[in-house]
C-alpha cells in the first residue's frame, strides 16, 4: 500500500483504480494471513487446505464439455 501511495506515478494510480487493484491485492493478504493462522493453530490442519486448494484447480482447469 506504501508504495502505490507513495511510489506509483499518478497514471499507473488511475490505471489500477479502474480494476480495484488495491483492493484485490488487500483481499489476497488478508486470506493468505487468515489461512496461515488457521493452519498455525491446527484449526484447519494443512492437508487439508493442500487438497482444498488441488480440488479447485482441476475444477478450474478443466474444461467445459
């Protein structure tokens, strides 16, 4: 966030406004912290998360008949 407030020149600011960029990149941090900890205090043991995340991408990367 510092370095899109502070870095980034003002048409690459427009650019990433018009696709929330900010945002999303702020929702990716959050669920990977949240997923972390959830991991780290054996909530949710890390297998699991694995097998989670492997059954979304072959749904994703298969294709449509």
């Amino acid at each position: 966030m510092g370095a899109y407030l502070f870095l980034f020149p003002a048409t690459w600011k427009q650019e990433c406004n018009k696709y929330n960029v900010l945002f999303w990149l702020e929702w990716i941090a959050v669920w990977a912290f949240a997923s972390a900890w959830l991991t780290k205090g054996r909530a949710i043991v890390a297998d699991v998360a694995i097998d989670l995340m492997a059954v979304t991408q072959d749904r994703l990367m298969k294709p449509k008949s």
